[in-house]
C-alpha cells in the first residue's frame, strides 16, 4: 500500500483549530506515549528528530532541521516531514509536510493550554514575537476565545509586527474573528493589559519580566526549545501557577525550567501538572481569579503523532 504525501498547499484548507484541539484532547485521554527525541548539530543549526509511540494510535516521526539564519536567507527556518505508521500492522500511513504539523501542533497546543488555565471572561491577548508562530496564534486564539476583543502583537522590529499585523486582518476576518488586530508598540505597557500573554520568539534571554504581569493573566510560552533559550524571568516562572504541556520534553531540556531550577528559584515539583493532569482534570488548574498561572509549551513526538493523526484522518475524508 503506498502511503499517502500530504503537502500544506493541498491539506491545510480542510483542517481546523477547533478539530486540532480536539484531536489533542482525546490523545491525552489515553495512555502516556512513549517518546524520543534527537538533537543533532550546532546549537543555530539543528537537525531535530522527534518519535513517539501511542497505544491504539500508532507511530510517528518527525525529523526536521532548524536553522536560525534562514530568515535571512529567504527560507523557513524549520524544514521537514514527518511520517506516521499504523498501530497494528507498522505500515506507513502517510508521510506529512513538517510545516502542515507543526503549524496546527503549536497553536492548538498553546490554545488548549490556554483554554484550561487562562480566565474565561480573558478579552486581550498580547503576542509576542511576529515570526511564522505568531500568525497561526492569532487564527488559533481567534477561533477558540471569539469573545477576545484584542489581539496586540510586538516585535523587537516595529514594522515586522506592523506588517504581520496588516497581513492578518484579512484571513482574520474571513475566518471570522472578530477582535481588533493591532501592532503594539510598546512590549511593557502592552504586558500590562494582557488578560492573556503568548510569546514565540527565538530569545535566550527573558523578554517577559514578572513584573510588568498583572495579577490575573495567562501566559503561554513558546519559543524556548533548547537548555540555553528562555523567554520568562525568574520573577515569573517563580511567583506564578506553573504547568507544561509535557513533563517529558520540558522539564531536563529547557532553559526555561531548566535554568531557574538549576538556580533555586523553583524545583520541579513546582511544576504542578502537564496535559496528562490537565485534560482528565486531575491536576487543579486555575483556582482564582487574580493569580498568574504560566504554561510552558515545549512540544513532543506524541503532540505531534496526535496532528498527523487528525490530519491523516481529514484527508482520507
């Protein structure tokens, strides 16, 4: 049987957020995956390849190469396939552009994390970083939380927000969001008024300081995925209501966690559940209505199979 090869140009239009969380939830209402992860290269030239395996869901692996200086080159960053294999027979089912994954994995990620611990009534979401992720956040965001009335994105470049911002508003507005798109110029006083923060840079050091959060907010960190890369303060990460998405692929990998741990600031056990916990509602997740609770997105084999999973699924019809 050959599997199928499926491109972002031909799949992605039958795919949908509210589908690509849901495809996250239920995998996390079966067995914990088993999962494997191989780092490759220099720290800004990374071949990443990422396995996991799911009872009753399958195999999948993801092998893709990050290079930080494609930007400058006219070329993605993040360049690759993945590959998913059936649960019972090992065949290969389909062979998925890193891209189309990626893409729906990330978001739908952040935005079920988001879902279980931000406050219901949140109304500003403030994103930061204006790369690729950034886009996908504000379809993401707008389609889950229709009830936000602001989505501010800041970029250390103004114009790089401006210009991603201008260049939303148009597929916002057919998908149907309705919340005002605005480049915000200003990180701190925007930081200020976030009921929801959503960061997805490439820093290696904090960006977001505990102390321009107000009590309340949400913030939902991306861009991290290596020991020497952080995006939050130890004022933060410390003083807030800490939860992941994967205690596996976070908690010894990323300078995130990894550094204030290793500096006292937290131990592990502050770290108090991951999507496991947080889906079937065994780890207590929001308890008020002024405390900040902070989700580290750090990503994983297993979120991925979940994906390509819903998205093999979509394209077979």
């Amino acid at each position: 049987m050959t599997p199928d090869l499926l491109t972002y140009e031909a799949c992605a239009g039958a795919l949908d957020w509210a589908g690509a969380v849901e495809a996250l939830q239920r995998g996390h209402l079966r067995p914990r995956a088993e999962i494997a992860d191989i780092f490759l290269g220099p720290r800004t030239a990374t071949l990443l390849n990422r396995a996991a395996f799911i009872p009753g869901l399958g195999y999948g692996v993801k092998a893709v190469t990050v290079m930080d200086g494609n930007a400058a080159r006219g070329l993605p960053t993040v360049q690759g396939a993945m590959m998913v294999y059936d649960a019972e027979t090992g065949s290969l089912r389909a062979v998925i552009d890193s891209r189309l994954v990626t893409e729906f994995k990330t978001a739908a990620d952040s935005v079920l994390g988001a879902r279980l611990l931000a406050r219901p009534d949140s109304r500003h979401l403030v994103i930061v970083g204006a790369g690729v992720v950034a886009t996908s956040l504000i379809r993401a965001y707008g389609a889950i939380f229709p009830d936000l009335k602001r989505i501010s994105v800041w970029a250390r470049r103004p114009e790089q927000a401006r210009a991603l911002v201008d260049a939303a508003r148009g597929t916002a507005e057919a998908a149907g969001i309705t919340a005002r798109l605005e480049a915000a110029p200003d990180l701190e006083a925007a930081l200020a008024e976030a009921d929801i923060i959503s960061s997805a840079t490439m820093a290696r050091s904090p960006v977001i300081h505990g102390a321009r959060v107000r009590p309340g907010t949400h913030v939902d960190l991306i861009g991290a995925f290596k020991a020497d890369m952080r995006e939050a303060d130890d004022t933060l990460i410390g003083g807030s209501r800490l939860f992941v998405d994967s205690r596996a692929t976070t908690l010894h990998h990323i300078g995130e966690l990894t550094m204030p741990i290793a500096a006292g600031v937290i131990t592990e056990a502050d770290v108090l559940g991951d999507l496991y916990d947080l889906v079937p509602a065994t780890a207590p997740a929001r308890r008020s209505a002024d405390e900040i609770t902070v989700y580290k997105n750090g990503g994983g084999a297993h979120l991925d199979l979940m994906i390509a999973d819903y998205i093999a699924a979509s394209a077979a019809g």
